[in-house]
C-alpha cells in the first residue's frame, strides 16, 4: 500500500522544465493577439463606413487641416527652433514624471526601513539635475519668445 501511493504520487507530480521559450511565447501570443484585435477593429470600421454606408472620402476632407481655416501658403517654411526646445523641455518633465511614479512603492519600503534620508537625497540628486538643465535652458534664452532671429546668412 506504501508502494502504491508513492508510486501514485510521483506519477501525479509532473515537473516542468522552465526554459525561456516559454516567457517569449506568452509575448509572442500577446503580440499576436494585439494585432488580430487592433486589424479587426480597423477591418470593421473600414467595412461599415466604406461598403456597408458607402462613405466616401472628399476631397476637401483630404487637405491639411488647420482649425477650420483653409490652408495659406505651402507647409514647408522655416520653423522657429524655440518651439523645439520648449518640447523637449516639457518632455524631459514629463519623463521625469513617468520615472518617478514607478519608484514610488520601493521609496516607501525604504521609508519603512528608516532610510528616509537616502530616498530624500536619491530623488533630489535626480530632480536637481534636471533643474539645473532647466536653468540652463533658461540662462541660454530658450524661454524668451520675443528675441530676434537673425534672418539666414547673418550672425
């Protein structure tokens, strides 16, 4: 009877072999998944507005939009780089944000721990380095709109 049940046992247990392929087959089917739902949500919408309603697209809706005002000029001019560098400047906050938040929990275990002060002085070193980039952006006049821009081939 002793036997029998470690016999009936060990033939219950079964022991996975745990290899990688399984961790990127889970992605691999997900991915997979992802686009058969994004392609058949797009594959109805395209059905039902163009074959079913017949909808068809004017040429009017086809131009550049710009708040209902009809396009002046050509799109290719010179762009004002100040625009650019006030983006990235939001952009580098924004990251700063979206790196923050996922630390959250482990900053609050440490804050448990009694080490309040190395959270305290790991956030400052980070967001620090960001403000001095901000002063720089600042000191170098990316903020003021109303500067001159020397028009091309002069200094």
């Amino acid at each position: 009877m002793l036997h029998a049940t470690a016999a009936l046992a060990s033939a219950t247990t079964t022991t996975v072999d745990p290899t990688p392929h399984g961790a990127w087959s889970a992605v691999a089917v997900v991915t997979v998944l992802a686009f058969a739902l994004v392609g058949g949500a797009m594959a109805t919408v395209r059905l039902i507005t163009r074959v079913i309603d017949k909808i068809a697209d004017p040429q009017s809706r086809l131009t550049t939009y710009e708040c209902g005002e009809a396009p002046v000029g050509t799109a290719w001019f010179r762009f004002n780089n100040r625009f650019t560098t006030v983006a990235l400047t939001f952009l580098i906050f924004e990251v700063e944000l979206a790196l923050l938040w996922p630390i959250l929990p482990r900053c609050l275990h440490w804050l448990q721990q009694g080490q309040g002060r190395l959270v305290f002085g790991e956030i400052a070193a980070f967001v620090g380095t960001l403000a001095l980039g901000l002063c720089w952006v600042a000191r170098a006049g990316g903020f003021a709109w109303d500067r001159d821009v020397a028009p091309e081939g002069q200094p």
